[in-house]
C-alpha cells in the first residue's frame, strides 16, 4: 500500500546535507503515528518518514471510525436519521442536528417560525462555543498543558448543563425536528443562562491567559503548519482554519440562514494561517458566540416553535390521545414518514471546524434517496500531509489539535 | 392550518437564474441540462468534457468557482433517470398507492430510460463571489470511469478517493486512488444499492508485519 | 461582499513573554487564585466543582432523557396496547413486541415487550411517536449491568407505576401539545 521509495521532492535537501547523507546511507526512519496515539485526539494513522527530526515523507489515513451514516440513513426515515446526525460531530452536535433538518426543511419546502430560529441558533451557538473549549484544551493538553484543559472542561460542563436544561441530554442531544425542535425553552432559561455564560467566560479567559502569553506555548504553535490562503482555498478547507488565513469565509455570513442575517456579530480573521492564527481565531469566535446567544436571549419572540405542516410535525399529544383524525394521523406519520416532493437539495450549515452540509436526494418516498454529509473534518484533513511534510516531527502535534479533526464527522 | 401552501416547483424552469445565465454564456453547448430548484443551481455536464468545464468555471473572473466542497455519487440503480423528470409518474403512483393499496403490485414504474446508473456529483462555491453550483455528470455502469478533477481542485483528492471507496467510480488521472474508508481486501462497494446493508466480508487472513510469527501466549 | 470582519491580533511581544521565569509565575498566579477560591468555597460548605457520584447525584433538568420504561396504571396493567408505533419508530429496532389479545376494554396488550438497552441510544422517538402515553423517558439512568442478557429488559422489569413518572409526563403533556 505504500511506497517505501517515494519522497516528497518538495523538500529540497542542501548540498554539504546531501553529501553528508550520501556517506552516511541512512534511510529515512518509518514512524507510525496512531491510530491511537495518547497525543492526538482523534483516530487516525499518520505515516511518516524522518531524516533525524524533519519529516520528509507522511501519509495520513483515516477511516478507523467509518460506521456507514450515509448507508444508515437510506434505510431509516427522515425523522429517524436525526439522531445519528448527533454522532457526527459529538462535540457539537445540535449543529449537525440543525444542518440535517434544515436540509430537509429545504426539500419540503417549510418556513420554520422565528422563535424557533432564535432557539436554534442559541443551541448551536452553545455547541460551538462546547466545540472550541474542547479543541483548545485537548490541543493545549496535548502541547503538555494540563492546566487550561481542567478549565475548559469545567466551563464546558456549564454549557453543557445549559443544553442539557434545553434537551435531555448533554451530547446526545436529538434536539432539533423537521419543521420545528423538540420542546420549547424552559421559561426560566435567561436567568439559567447568564450567569453560567459568565461563569464560562471567565473560566476561558483563565484559560486564555495561561497560553496566549506562554512562551512555549506560543513557540510550538507560531509559524507551524502554515499553509498560504490559495492552498487552503485549493484545498477545500473551511472554517477557522480557512479565516485564519486570512479569508473571511464564514456561511453564516455569505448565506445567512435561521436569523444570523439580523444578529449583529463579527468574524474574525487571521493573517498568518500557522496554528497560532487558528487558535486566536476559535478564541475570537468563542466570544462573537456569547454575544450572539445574549442577543437571541434578548430578543426571543413569543410564539410557536413548531411550523404547521401536516406533512412533517407530529399532532400535539392531546389531540392524539382524544380524537380518530389524528390518531390516524399519527400513525401514518410514523409508519411512512413525511414524503417530500422528489427532488435534490444542498444546504449548508457553518458549523464549529467548517461547512457542513448535507445534500439530500429523495425520490418521494419517506425514505431519503441518498443523504450525504459533506464534512468539514473530512476536507479539512486532506491537506494534513502537506502541512506536516517539511516540518519537524513536534509540529504534527499542534498542527493535528487545531485542525481538530472530529472522528466521527471525518469517517462517517 | 398554515394559509399557504408552499407551491410545487416545476422541474425546468424556464427562466434562468443569473448565475446559470453567466455559466451558460461562457459553458455554451457543453451544458446538456441545467435546472434551478429550490434556490440551488444545477448543470448536467458530459463526462468526456468534465476537467474542461472544471477549469472554465475555475479560471473566469465572474465565475471564480475556487472552492471545491464535495465530491460524490448517486445510484440510480433500477430507478427512472432523475426522479424530478419523472415527477408526475412518481406523484401519479403514489395517489394510486393511497386509494388502492391492495393493487400495489400493478403500479406502473417508470421505465428505465437510456441515462446510465451513476451521477457524479460536484458542489462548488466562490469564496469571493458567494455562489454555489452543482455540477452532475453521468456515468455508466459499465464502464465506470471519469476524468479526476484532482489538478483544477486539489480538494478533490480524498473526496475522490472517497467516491472511488463507496462507490466505485474510478477517476482517472487521479494521483492516488485507493480506498481511504475500507481496507483493501473488501469486497464491493457499499453504497452502492446492490449492496445489501446487513452484508457480509470475507474474513482476511492477516498478511501484515509479523504475520509468519508464533502468536505469542495471551 | 460586505462582511464585519475583525482582525485577530497577536499579543506583542513583551517583557513577560521574552522571559519565561515571569510567564511561568503570572501563569502560577492564575493558578493560585483558582486553587484559592476553590478552597475558600470548600470551607464554606460549597462544593459546586465536583459531585461525589454515588453519594451525591446531580440535579437533572425536567427535560432528561433516562431509559424508557412503560407506564403501569394503578390496577398492575400496563397501559400500552401493543401497537407497535414505538417499534417502528425506533431507529435502533431494539424494542420487541409480541401482541396478544386481551378480554379488557382495550383489547390488545403486549405479551412480550423487550427493550435491548445495550443498543438503545435514549432518543426518545419512540415515547413521541406513542398515542398512549404508554412508554415515557423515565429518570432512571443508572443501569449498567454485568452481562449482555442482563441489559435486556422484559416487560416485568420495565413496568413502572405512573405516579412515578409524573415530572415527565407533565414535561411531555407541556412541550408536545401544538
Ligand atoms: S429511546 Fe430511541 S433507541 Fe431507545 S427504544 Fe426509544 S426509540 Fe428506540
Ligand atoms: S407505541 Fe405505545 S402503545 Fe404502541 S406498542 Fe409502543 S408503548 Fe405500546
């Protein structure tokens, strides 16, 4: 499967180097880098060949968490891949949850009302903001320090705690629905809110200190895996990594959706693109999502969460409970599904680590056709190999944590 | 009861959007059929001229497709050619299922027209000019290759790769192409609807390093 | 495309920065005071940073998703009535459900109902989709077990009386009434 003749002959080697090696014949050191290796969170196997510390040839393999999402969800109904979608991006899940039902939203055809909106956009901003606290303290954890990662975690537990109070679950949340979410915000949710949304601030602020200023910190992670704008863009990368260098490409601004076009938030850029660009920019991205969750949480309108259409919401409990119709109805729903007019969509989410988007082809059935995720770990992972390649062997660890590649999402 | 209904879209829509009026000026015949449904634009491209195409809408300033998100395939295996075209069979059935569901077996399927199984499925963006496009080629099951758009987009490599693994589209011109999901030895390729879900793989005999050991006591 | 676009910017290089002895210490300080303010609310009786699991149990919202259970009503019955909407519904197939007929006014009761908690993924679909209100999201969670069989659960062990699933069904009778 791999060669063991092949170099990257990108890496020019000098000439008293050359000469140096002719001498001494070595050849390059195979090490293998995972699949489960204690320094990178993710399951993944790099390959690589090293001339002392330099990395001279890496191939990067992924598919150890391959678990056939796509194949799953042509034999389930609609409303039953939702909760597989949370296992995509288990750090971020209610984003995933809200990319797939928007997708099917599209298919159908369906408006979903603006309290509804606001409350996605409030889970989904909690998720990224659990998604960067998460990144950050395991990439610091990994550059070997604990500290920050026992911070974030506990700030994490408090957004977690909030999506908790909103759902039932803290990761495997099944929170969003076709036309609508679940259940409405508990009545008291500001006041549950605030004070933890604080209490997170501060704790990432801790966490901020401890590495932003720490020389060593800041030695392994400027000017390692740098990758020009027009790679990246060349590459398909999107998301932090993608504005870090300088591109201010964020979906929730170029196509807004649920209500970002009304919200008032920022997104920042890097102009470096190494792996200390990305990580200022998820901080700066940590605080823009605080604000948009203060925002929603002030301008919450009074209302339905759920759209009025027969074909998707399931009748209200009371109703089925008490009359024929829609007990009928209910039954219909559940064994066939919502059908939605034949067709194809794409729609895209920006979610934590990039573009997510899902693109759905139905046939008319309540069965989806084909559902396809397009991950943004997936496309983001591709250009690893060539960020790595160059570098020195302690540059993989830092370059790997900010690409913050989710298994889940990658392999599907 | 919501007041409106939201209204059926018609499959080709005879007005254009103002980005396919710009792709169409510049892609002129090499566009076999182009749709705009549900806000998303959709080209239908020949295999044969699929890395030219790619490099056209890559390289023109008011296209500037530079973004290549995803890369992927549909079967339509035993299916009609695309299932918008045939949308008034489908919804013509589908009211013949609901009044008469014992008479399911004597549904009249659209037939099978001459389009080939596969459709290779591109979706690209502009990062400057905010535009999305799909691109969709088809391809036979006979003889199931493509041209790799792998030197326009690098992007396309894993993603390729990915479609090859699933799908079992082979690209040609791409730089690597092996499976990226699924180990080497296995047998088909599981999207594909001949797969059965609950098949299963031959059990491999392990040929890698330290194979020919004695097993060590447990 | 006008986008409200921030720089993100690096911290100078400074004085602290150069020398890592004073980063160390600013990062000690912050360390410190954490260390400190957790001590100071361990005195004060106020545990807010840990739960000491098995004595201690966090305080779950209303809306947790535990493991289904079926309601039992007051005469001992259960009160589904072997429709199989939940089996359908569940993405997971783990429930099974044999029917069998029943003299009551309901007419239909299941005879085997299983749940296969090792393949369950706590969804909640299943509880949607009910017309019964028969299988509900208890706020049991702890069900670990020391075989396979043990995390199949037949009908005898999933019987729950009502009153003890009030603060679900009120969650439920408030938040899936449209
Ligand atoms: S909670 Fe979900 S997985 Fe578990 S039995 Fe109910 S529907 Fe099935
Ligand atoms: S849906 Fe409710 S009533 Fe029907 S079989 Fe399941 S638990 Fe019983």
């Amino acid at each position: 499967m791999l060669d063991p003749e092949r170099k990257n002959p990108a890496v020019p080697i000098e000439g008293n180097q050359a000469a140096a090696l002719e001498e001494l014949h070595t050849p390059p050191m195979r090490l293998q880098f995972g699949p489960s290796h204690p320094a990178t969170h993710g399951t993944v196997k790099i390959t690589l060949d090293l001339e002392g510390e330099q990395v001279v040839w890496s191939d990067v393999e992924v598919g150890y968490l391959h678990r056939g999402f796509e194949k799953e969800c042509e034999t389930g109904y609609y409303y039953q891949n939702i909760p597989y979608t949370d296992r995509l991006n288990y750090s971020s899940p209610i984003l995933n949850n809200t990319g797939y039902c928007m997708a099917v939203e599209k298919l159908f055809g369906i408006a979903t009302p603006e309290r509804c909106n606001y409350i996605r956009v409030i889970g989904c901003e909690l998720s990224r903001m659990a998604d960067h606290m998460l990144c950050i303290g395991a990439s610091a954890m990994e550059l070997a320090a604990f500290t920050p990662m026992l911070y974030l975690i506990e700030g994490r537990e408090l957004i977690l705690d909030m999506i908790d109070s909103l759902c039932g679950a803290r990761v495997t949340t099944n929170f969003v629905r076709i036309g609508g979410i679940s259940a409405d915000m508990p009545h008291n949710f500001p006041e549950f809110a605030r004070p933890r949304l604080d209490r997170a601030l501060k704790l990432f602020e801790d966490a901020d200190k401890l590495l932003t200023e720490n020389p060593v910190f800041r030695q392994r992670m400027e000017g390692t895996g740098y990758l020009s704008r027009e790679d990246l863009i060349a590459w398909g990368v999107t998301g932090p990594l993608l504005r870090a260098g300088g591109e201010p490409y964020d979906v929730r601004k170029v196509h807004p959706y649920l209500v970002y076009g009304e919200l008032d938030f920022d997104v920042p850029v890097g102009e470096h693109s190494d792996n200390f660009d990305r990580y200022l920019v998820r901080l700066e991205e940590f605080r823009q999502s605080r604000r948009i969750i203060l925002q929603c949480l002030e301008r919450m309108p009074d209302g339905p969460v759920d759209a009025d259409d027969p074909r998707v919401r399931w009748p209200g409990k009371g109703r089925v409970f008490n009359r024929m119709e829609e007990l009928i109805d209910q039954f219909k729903l559940v064994t066939e599904g919502g059908m939605p007019p034949a067709g194809e969509v794409y729609h895209a989410v920006e979610a934590a680590n990039g573009e997510l988007g899902f693109y759905i082809v139905s046939d008319g059935t309540g069965k989806p056709w084909k559902c396809r995720c397009r991950a943004p770990s997936f496309s983001n992972m591709s250009p690893l190999s060539k960020m790595i390649t160059g570098g020195q062997l302690a540059d993989v660890v830092p370059t790997f944590g900010m690409i913050n590649m989710i298994g889940g999402e990658c392999d599907r | 009861m919501s007041a409106e209904k939201p209204e059926e879209k018609a499959p080709a829509a005879p007005e254009l959007s103002p980005l396919l009026e710009k792709v169409l000026a510049r892609l002129g015949d090499r566009v076999l059929e182009r749709h705009t449904a549900r806000g998303d634009d959709r080209i239908h491209v020949a295999r044969e001229r699929i890395l030219e195409v790619a490099r056209i809408l890559r390289d023109d300033p008011e296209l500037n497709f530079d973004l290549l998100l995803d890369v992927t395939a549909i079967d339509y295996f035993g299916q009609p050619d695309d299932f918008e075209t045939k949308l008034q069979v489908w919804d013509q059935n589908r009211a013949v299922m609901r009044r008469l569901p014992q008479r399911r077996h004597e549904l009249v399927l659209p037939p099978r027209g001459p389009e080939p199984r596969f459709a290779v499925v591109y979706h690209l963006t502009s990062t400057r000019l905010a535009h999305r496009l799909r691109i969709k080629c088809r391809v036979p099951e006979d003889d199931p290759k493509i041209a790799s758009v792998t030197p326009v987009w690098p992007a396309a490599n894993w993603l390729e790769r990915e479609t090859w693994d699933l799908y079992g589209i082979v690209f040609e011109g791409h730089p690597d192409l092996r499976r990226i999901y699924l180990y080497e030895e296995f047998v088909g390729h599981p999207l594909r609807k001949d797969y059965a879900k609950h098949g299963e793989q031959p059990i491999q005999e392990y040929v890698g390093p330290g194979a020919k050991e004695p097993r060590r006591p447990h | 495309m006008a986008v409200q676009v921030v720089k993100v910017r690096r911290p100078a290089a400074t004085f602290s920065s150069a020398n890592p002895w004073i980063a160390i210490l600013k990062g000690l300080w912050v360390s410190i005071r954490h260390f400190f303010g957790n001590l100071g609310l361990f005195l004060r009786g106020r545990q807010d940073f840990a739960i000491h699991f098995p004595e201690q149990r966090l305080v779950q919202p209303p809306a947790l998703r535990g493991m289904p259970v079926l309601a039992q009503m007051a005469d001992g019955k259960e009160r589904c009535v072997a429709c199989g909407l939940c089996e359908w519904a569940c993405p997971t197939s783990c429930i099974t459900i044999y029917p069998a007929e029943t003299a009551d006014e309901v007419e239909r009761y299941p005879e085997i109902f299983d749940i296969d908690m090792s393949r369950c993924m706590f969804c909640g679909l299943c509880e949607e989709a009910c017309p019964e209100e028969a299988i509900i999201m208890s706020r049991q969670i702890e069900i670990a077990s020391y075989s396979r069989r043990g995390s199949l659960w037949h009908k005898a062990d999933l019987l729950v009386p009502v009153d003890q699933l009030k603060t679900r069904t009120d969650y439920i009778r408030r938040n899936y009434e449209r």
